[in-house]
C-alpha cells in the first residue's frame, strides 16, 4: 500500500482536514482510494466519468466524525489499466468493492453510492450483506427490478435520452466530447457540466476513456430482481434530487418500496450534480442519514 498527502489545486475544493491518498491491491489491481479521519467507516463509490476524487471536499468534512473513505474503481482514474478493459462490468466493481472493504478490515461500512455507484453499492448490499451496515444513494444508476410496465418504459425511454448524445459521440470517436454530453443528460440542462468548477470538470474529463468500455460492455449488470430487494435487511436511503430525471426518480422511488424501511428522500431543486455542486450539503444530508441508523446489538 502506497500513501501519500493529495495536493488539491483550487482552494475551494480544499477539505477542513487532511486526505490521505492510497493504493491498495484489490483482486490483483491496485486501486486508488483516499481517506481522511477516524471513527465509523463509511465509503463512497463515484458514478461514470468519475474517480475517488470527486469525493475530495466531502472526505474533509465527513472526517470529522467518521473514517471517510471514496474508493476508485476499476479502469477509473488516471492510473493504467491491468488490461484491455476485458474485465469492465459492474459485477467487477461490486465484487472489487466488497473485497476492498474485507481487505482493509474495515467490517460493516456506511456505504454511499451516487449514480452508477449507487447501483454499484445496492448490489453489493444484497450480494455481500456482511460489509454493508447501512446503505445510502443519491440518484442510483439501475432499474432491473421495477416491475410495473409503464414504469419500466417510462425509465427506458428516458434513459435512452439521457444517454443517447454521449453513446453517439463516443461510439463516432469523440470520447472526450461525450463527457459533457453524458452529465449535461443526466442532469437534462444543457451546460451543467460547464458550469461545474475546472478541477471538477478536469477529473471527469480523465475518466473519458472509460466510457468506451462502459458504452461497449457486453457484461450486463447484476440481475437484481424486486425479490432481492425485498431481501435487504441493512437501513436503506434512496435519495433524489426535486429536479432530478424520471429514470432515477423511477429506480429509486422503486427501489424505496421494495427494501424492507427503505425511505425515498427529495433534495428540494437538486439535479444529477448535487453532491459535486453543494458538498457540504451532501455531507449534512449523509451525516443525518447515518445518524439514523440503529446501533449495533
């Protein structure tokens, strides 16, 4: 394991507290994550176009009363690929993440997961319960399990436009234009992604060659049904922004009936990119999400 202090760039990304950046050699990759404090372990998994640094700003605040840690997952990050991507698919990242998790004896987490890394983090709570103490998405990224046919076309379709400019660019050799294109939709606001701070912006823009692999995998997600949904037994928080798209509302509005005390939250006028535009509020609304949760035995 290496670790190092992380340079922030632009003042007003800088954490109130230090981030420890490291790798730790997970299945055979090494994996870069960060991590700041001490106390219960929470961990928070980034979407597309995105890596651990996303979650810079807010490991500086949840450090305070928790040991934040924000996890890279595979083919994310600058760092070089093991492989050709030949091994890309969310079941790689629930798997990378439940063995991150048992590596560094971190035992249940308060797991987080926005977007994609919500997705991510929901099948990781159902297929390895033993690393998960709570769970809590913000715009989760998967809708295998609504069962409701309008509501599952509904979510399609409106994937299907959310997407559909990013996949075009990316699929015509324009990888770096697909990132603007891919937030832009999630958020169904043109500039959004301009309109995010250059360091931001800089990040995702590192991750642009991921989306090939992402646009191209033929390895679907895990296929998490309504009964494995109605099999979750650790507290779940499906959050949504007030202006967040149909097909997240859908997916976690869905996913909030079918978990056992699962509870929907709305986040008055927040888009796709709240946790990157308001950390603090992010890191308010998590940390009321933990509080609630019932202490062990």
């Amino acid at each position: 394991m290496r670790e190092a202090a992380i340079s922030m760039p632009d003042p007003s990304l800088s954490p109130p507290l230090a981030v420890r950046a490291a790798h730790s050699t997970v299945r055979g990759v090494s994996l870069a994550y960060a991590s700041c404090g001490e106390g219960a372990p929470v961990l928070l998994l980034h979407g597309l176009a995105s890596d651990h640094r996303a979650w810079l700003p807010h490991l500086g605040v949840l450090g305070r009363r928790y040991r934040a840690m924000a996890l890279t997952q595979r083919y994310s990050g600058t760092d070089a690929w093991a492989d050709d991507g030949a091994s890309y698919g969310m079941q790689t990242h629930v798997d990378d993440a439940a063995a991150f998790i048992a590596q560094l004896g971190l035992g249940p987490v308060h797991l987080v997961g926005w977007s994609y890394g919500g997705a991510v983090a929901l099948a990781v709570a159902i297929r390895h319960p033993e690393c998960v103490a709570s769970l809590c998405t913000y715009d989760m990224a998967l809708a295998t399990f609504i069962t409701d046919e309008a509501d599952a076309r509904e979510a399609a379709n409106d994937r299907t436009q959310m997407v559909g400019p990013s996949v075009a660019a990316a699929k015509a050799g324009d990888i770096a234009g697909a990132v603007p294109l891919l937030l832009d939709g999630a958020c169904a606001q043109p500039g959004a992604f301009l309109a995010l701070p250059l360091p931001v912006q800089a990040m995702m823009r590192d991750n642009a060659r991921a989306l090939a692999l992402q646009f191209g995998a033929s390895s679907p997600p895990p296929p998490l049904g309504a009964a494995e949904l109605a099999g979750l037994r650790c507290p779940a928080v499906f959050a949504i922004g007030g202006q967040t798209r149909r097909f997240y509302r859908l997916a976690s509005q869905t996913a909030a009936r079918l978990v056992p005390g699962g509870r929907c939250i709305e986040i008055d006028a927040a888009r796709h990119l709240w946790p990157v535009q308001e950390p603090q509020g992010f890191c308010d609304m998590l940390s009321d999400v933990i509080d609630s949760v019932p202490a062990p035995g």
